[in-house]
C-alpha cells in the first residue's frame, strides 16, 4: 500500500494504536506528530519524507531537554514502524537519525524524615499570620486523601499516571493489592502493605458513594485527578513539609532503594516497576548496595572489636 500521506498515515496508526497505548502515551504522540506536520508545512506522502527531514524537525528543537527531544524521536519512529509492518514504506526513516542520549537523571529518593513531615503536614495548611494575630494553620480538606495518596505511592512506586488512572475496583484490600494499567497497556498486580490497605479502607470509607468504575482518588467534583494537578498537590505539600525537591518520581526512586535494601531481588521490582528491562533497577541495585556496604562498616565486628 503505497501513496499514502502523511495525514492519512497518522489517522490509520491512532485507529490501529489507540487500543494498544496508554493515554499518556497517545498524548505524548499527538503532540510530536502535530509539531512535525507544522514544521514541514504541507501533507506529503509518507514514503517521500527522508532523513534530512526528520534531522531539520529534531534539529529546531535543541534548545530543549534531550529527554524531550528523544521522545519526539521515538515518536516518530513508532509511525514508522507501523508504516513499514503495513507496507506504506520501505524503510524506517527516522531510526536512521542518531537522537541525543538523555542526560542521566541523578537518583534522590526521600529519606524517612521527608516522609514522616510530609504526612505531617497533609492535614493542615502552610501556617500565616493576621496583623496583631498568632500565626495559625487551617485544616486541608483534602488531607486524608493527600495522605493515603502518599502512603500508596511510597508502598508501590507506581507511576502519576497509573495512579491518576486507578478505579475502586483496582484496589483489593481483602487480598492487599492493587491493579495498574502500565505503558503499552501491560496490567499488572502489586502487593500493598496492611498499613497502606488500612489508610486507603479509612479514605473509601469517607466516601461511601463510590461504585466500581469511580476514580479511587477523585477530585472533589468527582472526577479522575489530573496528572499534572498531583504534582502540584504533592509539590505543594512538599513545601509546607520544608522537604527539598518534592516531585512524584522520588517515591518511585524511594520505594526501590529500600525494596532492595531490605532484601528483595531486582526481578522482582522489575515486575512492580513495570520496567522491560532491568537496565533502571541495576541503577537502584547499585545505589543499594552502596548503603549495605556503608552500614556493613559500621557494624563490622572485625572492625569494631579492632581485630
């Protein structure tokens, strides 16, 4: 099938894609195809565009992160992957332009401290003070929900958006677990503590309205929390707790850590992480042994006894 353009390509590769790609996924790629149908200004046939193209697209763009430059790219190559096993092209054009590689991300995970001020400061606003008044601190609404949110992403390390995405019917509290539609649509099941189940119990509990198919932690109106409104809540709480950074992804880093640090193996938390290779876990692997080797000289009776 050939003498397809590239308008037409893209609206065969969503019919074909969209049941298999989370929604963050489909988002990221609709906004790579739109910015490259800008750049080059006409519809084109697919299998006339060349590689000088695709180094023109990604090269106006090298002022920005190279993460986000190399999400454009693999973007791009998704469609023509597609294209080729459907026969539009004849060859993958974009994987023949090198992208930059991501700057490697520094590991920070919170330490026990953040974690404990952060919970304790899920029920209450950042204080103020009136003129001539004490200083003072209301109660958050939302604090018990802020706070199961927490516990939950510190017990799992799942992704915002498997969070954001999580419905009542996907956290079994009799059988502590939970059930997360991870990238390219791969569902998987991940134990949570009975603290954690207990914390989420007391949240469902306040709602006594939900059914099945109700986002387990909505906004007030109802409706599934944003992705980009649970940064700012948990940013937002990260202040009022004084802890430095406060991002979603360091519960991720910190659940891993301390996974490992207290016995588990990297298969295992390659399943729970939902990563295809192990490549990110030998990251957490190393930075966990390191710890085991600090509090190893701490505790050497060899050394201690100076032997």
């Amino acid at each position: 099938m050939k003498n397809v353009t590239l308008s037409q390509a893209l609206e065969g590769y969503i019919l074909f894609m969209e049941p298999k790609l989370s929604t963050c996924t489909l988002r990221d790629y609709f906004n790579t195809f739109r910015k490259f149908q800008a750049y080059l200004g006409h519809d084109p046939l697919l299998d006339e565009i060349d590689v000088e193209d695709i180094a023109g697209f990604m090269g106006q763009y090298q002022h920005l992160k190279k993460k986000t430059l190399l999400n454009y790219h693999v973007g791009l190559s998704a469609l023509w992957t597609w294209a080729f096993q459907q026969e539009i092209v004849d060859k993958k054009v974009p994987q023949s332009y090198q992208p930059p590689k991501p700057d490697e991300i520094a590991i920070l995970p919170y330490s026990e401290t953040d974690i404990k001020a952060m919970l304790a400061s899920c029920q209450k606003r950042k204080p103020y003070s009136l003129s001539g008044q004490r200083e003072t601190a209301t109660d958050f609404p939302e604090g018990l929900r802020l706070k199961t949110s927490v516990l939950l992403l510190l017990d799992t390390g799942i992704r915002a958006s498997e969070f954001c995405n999580l419905k009542y019917k996907d956290i079994d509290l009799q059988n502590k677990h939970i059930i997360v539609m991870g990238k390219g649509r791969k569902e998987r099941q991940i134990p949570i503590s009975s603290r954690t189940a207990q914390a989420v119990w007391t949240y469902f509990s306040s709602k006594p309205d939900m059914t099945i198919n109700t986002p387990a932690f909505a906004t007030a109106n109802g409706t599934s929390i944003l992705r980009d409104n649970l940064l700012k809540s948990i940013y937002r709480l990260g202040e009022r707790a004084g802890v430095q950074d406060p991002t979603i992804h360091r519960f991720r880093h910190t659940f891993a850590i301390n996974f490992l640090r207290n016995g588990g193996d990297i298969y295992t938390l390659q399943w729970i992480l939902g990563h295809s290779t192990l490549d990110m876990v030998k990251r957490y692997l190393a930075i966990a042994q390191v710890d085991v080797q600090a509090a190893h000289r701490r505790a050497s009776p060899v050394l201690n006894w100076g032997l």
